[in-house]
C-alpha cells in the first residue's frame, strides 16, 4: 500500500469519525459527498434517494459535491422528479454492493449502495479516473457503515414510526429554518409590494376527510394503511426540498418552498386529486382538505399555523375535498386577518 492509498484511507477513516458529531440529515447528506469527493479526489460525487415502486426503482437525486472551481462544495436537489432509468445503478441496487463502470486502473463511475434495514434507501455514485485499491474500498464501505447507523439513530428520533414521515416533535426546529429562508428571500426581494417575485414559502395542513369513519367502519389497521399510503401520495406529490410531517391523527403537515402563490396552490389541487383518485385497499375512495397559507417570517409560528388552520376549516365547512388559501380567502372577504392583541388586552377578556 502506497503513502497516497495510506492518506485516503486515514481521510476517510477521520471522515467516519467527524460524521459521528454531525445530528441533522441534511448535514449528513452533504458531507458524506464532500468528504468522499476531497479524499479520493473524485471530479464529483452524487447521492440519490431510491424509492421502491411496483416494477422497478425509482431514483430521485439529493444532491451532489463537485470542485468549487467547477462551481461549489454541495448543491441540493440537481433535478426535479425521478431520473430515467439506468441499469448500471440498477445493478448496484440489484446485488447490494459496490459496482464498478471501467476496467483496470480505469473507472469513471462507482456506486456504494447505502441501506435502510434489509433495503437499499441510497445510492452514492464517485465519478473518478481511478478505480479505488481494495483497502480504499473497505475504507468507503466503513464511511458509508458509519453513515447507515447514523441515519437510522436520526430516523428512529424524528419519524412517525407508522408513516416515516417528520414526526411533530421535529416541526419547531424545521419551521424555524422555514422562517429564517422567508426572512431572507423578503429581505433580498427589491420591490417589497410584488410578493410572486420573491418565490415564498408556504404553510399548508392536509386533513384526511371523515377519518372517524373510516376506522368505525373498516377497522383501524385498515385506518392506518390509508395513513400509510397517503403519506406515500405525498412524497410523490412534492419535491424532496419540500418537508412532510404526520402532525397526528389524520392531520399532516407540509412546508412548501421556493413556489409563486398560483403554483403553490396548484401543487396542492394536484395532491388532492391524487388521493381522490388512488384506490385505498378495501376502503376505496378517501378525499381530504387543505389549507394554505403565505409563510410571513415577521408572524409567529402560532400566528402561522392557526392562518393554515383557518383554511383547513374553511374548507372543511363549504364541502371538504378542496384546497383553500388564507390570503385568497381574505381577499375575498371570506376570512379577515384579525388585529394582535397584547397580553394584557388577552388578559382583559377573563378578568
């Protein structure tokens, strides 16, 4: 083994170390590629998330780790939706083990399968001129070991167990990165009066429509499949930037970025419409309300949520099965934003 091998083995053994401190996803996510990418001096390294489906895998791209001369350490989401199929990752997902494109010396494509439990969950593709030594590779297989439990303990602290959705305990963290992106794309937008150019954020509670009886009728194993399956409606339904939460019961959560308002409601209608038309096991039909609302970082998250929650009422009250946006209902003088009020004008109302 020569002094270079030596280097990038003790770069990636410390990688494994300094990920063990790192307590977000995203953190993760991110690192894993840079410290990949700088320890074998890879030209770029790509992590995709695998979603299983009917007939195949799904591969949706997370993010990726290029040279900063070439444009910077990380970038989120590099496309939209699935990518078209490719059997050589097919085939790294297909044999749960590192796959190699090339022959000798010579390799310009290799993939490590990362897995949840007994499924592969990601895929992380090393785009390189050298194919790894065999001592480099047990190396990788240990920072993606390391990466694997690392997950797992994040997931078992911050999903619905039913789901694997955010769970609610997670919100406050996740709203106040919500707030702090709103805050800056308002501060950066020059003309303060054209709110659809600042591409905001937004606030939306999804409500399965008559629950109770679906689990009065059916049985609440079969109340918690439809769970399961909307939640499997919605993470088709929107981007990975996006972030979904089971807030309890039959109540979700989702928190919309980067989106004009007229794409962001039609966003939404598309969602609803895909749980109208999805064959929920022995339940068949199942609708469900929404309610939106602009995210303005200058409100509190309470402030938010009960404009998301005025929505969801709304159109639970006016026939259920739709999509209703705060600021469009009082813009038609449906809704009203009311006054805030002190604590002692609160206080005033008791006493």
């Amino acid at each position: 083994m020569n002094l270079n091998q030596t280097r990038v083995i003790l770069d990636l053994l410390s990688a494994a170390e300094q990920m063990s401190a790192r307590r977000d996803r995203s953190d993760l996510f991110r690192e894993l590629c840079i410290w990949v990418r700088a320890a074998l001096g890879a030209s770029a390294t790509l992590l995709y998330s695998v979603r299983p489906s009917v007939d195949a895998h799904s591969l949706v791209p997370v993010g990726w780790s290029i040279h900063e001369d070439q444009g910077g350490m990380w970038r989120d989401n590099v496309a939209e939706g699935a990518l078209p199929a490719d059997p050589f990752l097919a085939c790294a997902i297909d044999s749960k083990a590192p796959w190699y494109r090339g022959t000798g010396v010579h390799a310009d494509r290799v993939v490590l399968p990362v897995s949840n439990g007994e499924r592969v969950s990601w895929l992380l593709e090393i785009r390189t001129l050298v194919s790894p030594s065999t001592r480099v590779l047990q190396a990788l297989v240990t920072l993606v070991r390391t990466f694997e439990h690392l997950i797992a303990l994040w997931e078992y602290a911050n999903l619905d167990t039913l789901t694997g959705l955010l769970n609610r305990k997670t919100f406050d963290d996740q709203f106040e990165r919500l707030l702090m992106l709103a805050e800056s794309q308002r501060n950066t937008n020059q003309d303060r009066r054209r709110r659809e150019t600042k591409n905001p954020c937004w606030l939306a509670i999804v409500d399965i429509d008559h629950f109770k009886q679906i689990n009065d009728n059916f049985g609440h194993l079969f109340g918690d499949e439809v769970l399961i399956r909307l939640a499997d409606c919605m993470r088709k339904a929107f981007r990975t930037e996006d972030t979904l939460f089971r807030f309890g019961g039959e109540e979700f959560v989702v928190m919309l970025r980067h989106a004009p308002e007229d794409a962001a409601e039609s966003i939404f209608e598309r969602f609803r419409a895909s749980v109208e038309n999805y064959e929920f096991p022995q339940v068949g039909r199942v609708t469900c309300s929404i309610g939106l609302a602009f995210v303005d970082d200058r409100l509190t998250p309470a402030e938010l949520l009960g404009r998301a929650d005025e929505a969801l009422y709304y159109a639970k009250d006016h026939g259920r099965n739709q999509v209703c946006s705060f600021d469009q209902l009082v813009m038609e003088g449906a809704l009203k934003i009311l006054p805030k009020t002190t604590a002692q004008q609160d206080a005033d109302i008791f006493f």
